[in-house]
C-alpha cells in the first residue's frame, strides 16, 4: 500500500541523546531501541472515519519518537499497519449503502492527506491487511502447527492456554480481560469456545461479506493476527517497539504479542510498548461509536493551521488522557504567532560577528528546562541551549510539553529582552522545531 510524502527534516548540529520510553509491560523508563537499526511498528487505522484529533495526537507521538531516534544517528524502520477489512468497516459501508471498498479507498486517502497536512513522517512500509492475506494465512498456519488453533462452526480460535507468559503485558486480572474483551471487539460470550478470552484468528466466509482463499477454509483474519504477522514479517521475529493507542493494551497488543509467542517461539514480538492517552471531548473519549469527533481535515478547512494543531497535541503529554477544547487550540495558534515573532526578530536584530555560542559545543539546556534565570549578560538565550534543551525534553520520554516551555523561554527573551540574539539563532532554533518537532515556523 502506498503510503504518503515525507517532508524535509533539517540537519541539526552534533547528535541528540538516545530516547527513553515508558514501557507499558514493566512501568520503567527504558532506552527505545537496542542498537543502531531502531525498529517500531504501529498499529494504524481502520478507515472508516479518518482521521479524528485522537488519531492525529497519537500518530504524532510516535512520529515525535522517529524524529528523536533520527537525530539520534539511528537508521529506523518504521512499520504501520491498516486494518482495511473488518466488522466496523462493514457495517458502516452497510449502513451507509456504499461498497466497503469505496470507503475504504476514500478514507485512507484522507489519512494520508491528514498526516501530510500535520507534517508527521511516512513509515517505511504502510501495509493493509487485504494485501497482507498471503503473509496471515502462513502466520496462522504456524499457529495450527503449534497445535493453537481450534474449530468454533468453521471459525478458527487461538488458546491462550498455549501461551504461558498470556497477561504479561497488561497484567489484569481475568475479570478485567473479560470485561475489556466484550467492550473491545472480543466475543467472550460466544458458546463453544473453550475459554471465553480466546481470540478469533480466522472468521469463516458469511453470506455477503469478503472472504479469500485459504488452506483451512475461505474467510477473512482477525485483528490480532492480522498485525502478529505483519510485524514480524517486515521487522522480524523480535523488534524494539510496538505502539499505539492506550485502548489497545488489552485484548489488541496483549494477543498480538501472544500470538507471536506461540507461533514464533521465544522471546518473539517487542522489546518494548509505548501506549498514547485518549483524548476527550466535554469529559468523554473521543471515538467513532460515540460520534463526538473532530476531524483535522475539517479544523484545516476551517482556516485553522496545520501547525497550530500540532502545537496544541504536543502541549499535552502524550502518555495522559486529556480534553480537546477551543480554548487549547487557541492557545496554541497564540504559541505558533509568538515563536514566528521571535524567529522574525531573531534573524533582523542579530548583529554579525557576535560572540554567542550558537555551536554544538554550547552550554547544556538544563537551565532552560528548569527555568533557571541565566543573568543579565545572557538575557537571550543562545540557539545552541534551545537545541540541548528540546533534545532533553525528547529524550525523556517524549515529553512535548517540556520541549515547547524551553522553545517558549526563548521566544519570551528574544521579545522582551534589550540585547539581540546572536547571528544565526532564528535559523537554528526555527531548524530545531522543525526536525525535532515537526512545527514549521
């Protein structure tokens, strides 16, 4: 599948830190990728209504995490998913008289529009499930030859008894799989299964609905398998991190991963997971079977700024739940206006041959992090300490809200402060925003 274009990251001076993610298994921070080919999958949309603010605030997240890591001298492979069959999708076709393939064309196509609109970094590969059949249909079998898999009326089911580490990434306890399964897709319920919190790995063919050949019967896969073995196919038996929404901790990722277990053996899937908060709107999380969505596309149509919504998803951390509002985007196009005011400045106000350090040899940006006052002889302070300090932010966690208070001291000094800023500052902060952002100023 294709995916869509990819913007220019500018070259910033010396190398940034390594990023560290909160893994979701364990609670601790850890380095994201193990060594110099940093490997991430996410799991993508199922197009049916593409693309809401919550898709665009944790796209964007992991799109923060491939910046980091490129500045961090990593080579990535970046692999996302579409889930471009399944029940959602055609029951919304049904319901709205329309053949599932149009909606699904359409829908994709306005993902991608959105993610070229906020600036956020194609993966290497973009791959839906309909093109990926051969490839499930090969993972399944491994799982039949582990003796996973058994028979429900011609519907093929997962054992998670096969899986002896099943649970050890959400760590619930069986009451609350079985509650989130029922709400998230899952069919606890359903008789014959030999455990209600086993996973259907591959729906028989239905009278209406899309099917395709298969060595164990005609039909289509479900979701988790479907992204067990794109994963692996593409990033390999083990990978450093898997991401997503928090919503699918648990059945999604949990039975993704065991999946991968079983069929692959060993230590098989990811190394780490990083799981994106839920974003509200009036106090309820913003989703397709509440309706309560608000769609980039039409904020931009609007005459809102692409770079104004990107701003105000990063003023949230990208770990938290939190609320849309006016007021947020508001501050945000403030925040935008502002630090185009004092790149502006910067760059008509810069006196040539100054003696300010605006080179990678510069004074750490701990200071700016922390707000320390930095004294009058440095009211503005040097490019060089907004590019230390964004890295920092970047490093630890990801954390957006950090990042945009260094760039915002800076801003505040350039428009307040007597003295100029050094030649060349307003290039480098604005080339600091850009690749480690994604904000064009």
């Amino acid at each position: 599948m294709e995916s869509w274009r990819g913007v220019s990251v500018p070259g910033l001076p010396g190398t940034g830190p390594e990023p560290r993610i909160r893994d979701t298994a364990t609670g601790e921070l850890a380095v994201a990728a193990e060594g110099h080919a940093a490997t991430m999958y996410a799991c993508g949309i199922t197009p049916y209504d593409s693309t809401h603010i919550g898709h665009a605030a944790t796209f964007t997240a992991w799109d923060l995490l491939l910046r980091a890591w490129l500045d961090a001298g990593h080579a990535v492979t970046y692999v996302q998913n579409v889930t471009d069959v399944d029940d959602p999708l055609l029951e919304r076709a049904a319901r709205d008289g329309e053949d599932w393939r149009q909606l699904v064309d359409r829908e994709i196509a306005r993902y991608r529009g959105d993610m070229e609109t906020l600036r956020v970094l194609p993966p290497s590969r973009l791959v839906g499930a309909v093109e990926a059949m051969p490839l499930i249909e090969r993972f399944t079998a491994l799982l039949a030859d582990r003796g996973a898999l058994y028979d429900v009326d011609a519907d093929l089911y997962f054992s998670r008894s096969a899986d002896t580490a099943f649970g050890s990434l959400s760590g619930l306890d069986t009451k609350d799989m079985l509650e989130l399964s029922a709400e998230r897709g899952g069919d606890p319920g359903r008789p014959g299964k030999k455990d209600p919190l086993d996973a259907l790995v591959w729906l028989a063919a239905r009278p209406g609905e899309p099917s395709w050949k298969a060595a164990f019967g005609a039909g289509r896969p479900g979701w988790h398998v479907e992204c067990a073995a794109i994963a692996t196919e593409y990033l390999g038996t083990v990978f450093d991190i898997q991401v997503g929404g928090s919503d699918l901790i648990f059945p999604h990722h949990e039975m993704s991963a065991s999946h991968a277990r079983v069929a692959l053996g060993g230590r098989a899937f990811a190394r780490r997971y990083a799981h994106a908060g839920m974003v509200r709107l009036d106090g309820e999380k913003m989703s397709k079977s509440l309706g309560n969505l608000v769609f980039v596309s039409e904020l931009v149509a609007g005459g809102t700024e692409p770079a104004a919504i990107r701003l105000a998803l990063l003023a949230h951390h990208y770990s938290d739940d939190w609320d849309w509002t006016d007021a947020g985007l508001a501050a945000a196009t403030q925040r935008l206006a502002r630090w185009r005011s004092a790149v502006l400045a910067a760059a008509q106000g810069a006196e040539p041959g100054s003696a300010a350090k605006s080179g990678p040899g510069a004074e750490s940006g701990r200071d700016l992090v922390r707000g320390v006052s930095m004294g009058a002889a440095s009211a503005v302070p040097a490019a060089a300490q907004v590019l230390a300090g964004v890295r920092e932010r970047m490093a630890d966690d990801l954390d957006g809200p950090g990042a945009l208070a260094v760039v915002d001291r800076w801003a505040d000094a350039v428009l307040t402060a007597p003295a100029a800023p050094s030649a060349g500052d307003g290039q480098l902060v604005r080339d600091t925003v850009d690749a480690l952002l994604g904000v064009e100023l």
